[in-house]
C-alpha cells in the first residue's frame, strides 16, 4: 500500500483517540484511491465543518467511504457484511439498510422494514377509524419492552400494546412470536399480535395460554423440524430458523406466564366502553384484511395481500420506505 499524506487534523485526532489500527484498516479497505479519498474527505470536511472538529470530519468521511467498499468486497465473495464487522474494521456506526442502498446493493433487512412499514400504515388507518381520538407511539429500541406501537386513551384511560408480524402467509406463527406477546400483554394489560399469516401454532395451545406449555412443546416441535432431512434452500432455511426458534424459547424457560386468547370483536367492543378485555387478541392475515376491507381501506388491504403473497426479493412499494422503520 503506498504511503498516504494525511492533513495535520486527522493525524491530531487519530492520536488523542488512538485510532491507528482504525485507520490503517480503513486505508487498507480503500487500497490504491486512500489518497484520493482522503484529499476528497479533506475538501468535503472544510466545506462541512468549522474548523474546530476537522480531522473527526475527514475520519468519518474516509471510515463511511471504506464501509460502502467492505460492503462491495463482501458482496462480490458473495458475503453478507454484518453492522459489528462495518464497526470492527472502519469504526463507523451505521444503519445497515442505508450502508448497502449507498453501495448500489439491497440489503436483505430492507424486505423486513418495507414489510413492517406497510402493515404499520395500514394498521394504523385501521386503529384511527375505530378510535379517532386515541394516541399512537413507537416504542424506542432499548427502552425495556418495545411493543411495534402503543395506542393510548385517555377520558377514559387504557392502553393496547400492538406487534405486527408482516411475512409471507406461508410462515407459521410460531410460539416465540406468541411469547413475545404475551410478554406485552403482561405488562401492559391488553395486547394484540396482528400477522399476515394463515397459520398459527395458537390452536394447538387453546384459549388459555401458558408459558411452560408453549416453551415445552415449542421446543418439541422445533426439534422435529430440525432433524428433518433437506433437500432444497426453503428446507435448510426452516432448519435453520427452527435451530435458533429453539434457543430463543430455551432462554424464556423462567417467565411463567399465563394469559388468555380474546376474540378482536371482544377487544374492540370494550375499548369503545372504556374498558379493554385483560389478554392477548392475535388476528390474521385474511382477518386483517377483512377489518381494512370493512373499513373502507381496499388499496391497504390489498397491499396487506402483497405482503402476504410477494417473496421478500420481489416485493416493492412506491409509497412506503423500506430504508428504514417508521418512526
């Protein structure tokens, strides 16, 4: 690698920062355009900044510049570069999605965010017909639980915790996902599990849900999955998927939790009397669908039905974005 000239700004702040191996990775990702890129970063940064945070500027300049060609690199080996390797080798901390678009590449997430985004703008059409007057927030990630919204009321008070599923129909609701509901419902009271599947593991379980049961013959079925011989990529990926369903509900083995399953016609007529049900509704996706249909929402129903039936390499929207979550 030939010898690279750095302006005297991001010699001073790799040195109080100890950022050499840093920047000798990232000048080592740039191979043959590091001086390119660093003289562009040096411009970029006086164009930026005020003067007093220049060589931070051209730093992460030069380590996000590095990160696009990691992804590059990775792509054309036919790997898929994860946020811990962009942060190990370029010090930078990035959202994945937008990473890969500024590299030319999709990035498998954003199917998952278009998903999510699209069932969290039909749902919430859907909640604010049925109640006008409520509040909706997003939970922030970290914050303990983060149900995908929270509805609140108030004059009278109550609250719903809400959890979007958006996957193909093909994809069984699995006891994680319940789980992870029930969690909501026990900390807050009511929840709802809404899901673009046609298939849930909830009917084995009954109206009456228990956490020791769903861990235990969770894990049971998982099991079979996982021993089952395969054939093609949608077999290996159900292993695969099955193997780390296992591990997930093996961790959850202390919750001891209990719940019970209500009808959405049952929580929505007691949210209109001021009082929701205690328990978990889970509604799927033809249901979810109807209720749109019902009230008066076709083109979001029908693209419910896309989320339904669409592989996640097809899928597209000209009116959502699936760059990142809606926030």
């Amino acid at each position: 690698m030939a010898r690279v000239r750095y302006p005297p700004s991001l010699k001073k702040y790799v040195r109080r920062y100890n950022l050499h191996e840093k920047l000798n990775s990232i000048l080592r990702l740039l191979g043959k355009d590091a001086q390119s890129v660093v003289d562009w970063a040096q411009k970029e940064a006086r164009r930026e900044s005020d003067g007093s945070d220049m060589g931070k500027t051209i730093f992460r300049l030069i380590g996000y510049t590095a990160a696009i060609q990691l992804v590059q690199n990775n792509h054309a080996m036919g790997r898929l570069t994860t946020k811990s390797e962009v942060k190990a080798k370029t010090g930078q901390n990035v959202e994945m999605p937008v990473l890969y678009q500024e590299a030319g590449l999709r990035h498998p997430q954003e199917a998952r965010n278009l998903r999510h985004n699209i069932f969290h703008e039909a749902f919430l059409a859907l909640i604010l017909h049925y109640f006008p007057d409520v509040e909706t927030s997003v939970p922030s990630t970290g914050a303990g639980l983060t149900p995908d919204l929270m509805v609140t009321h108030t004059k009278p008070d109550w609250t719903i915790s809400v959890e979007y599923k958006g996957y193909r129909s093909i994809t069984l609701l699995s006891e994680s996902e319940i789980l992870k509901a029930m969690r909501y419902q026990n900390a807050y009271g009511t929840a709802w599990l809404v899901t673009t599947t046609t298939k849930s593991v909830q009917y084995i379980y009954g109206t009456t849900l228990s956490s020791d049961e769903l861990i235990e013959k969770g894990v049971e079925r998982l099991r079979r999955v996982a021993k089952r011989s395969v054939f093609t990529e949608e077999q290996k990926e159900n292993r695969g998927i099955a193997r780390k369903g296992i591990a997930h509900l093996q961790k959850q083995k202390d919750l001891k939790l209990r719940c019970k399953v209500i009808s959405v016609q049952d929580l929505l007529k007691t949210c209109r009397a001021g009082k929701p049900l205690k328990g978990l509704a889970i509604t799927t996706g033809l249901e979810f669908i109807q209720l749109l249909n019902k009230a008066g929402f076709p083109k979001l129903a029908d693209n419910v039905l896309r989320v339904m039936k669409t592989p996640a390499r097809s899928i597209h929207s000209d009116t959502v974005t699936s760059v990142r979550l809606i926030d």
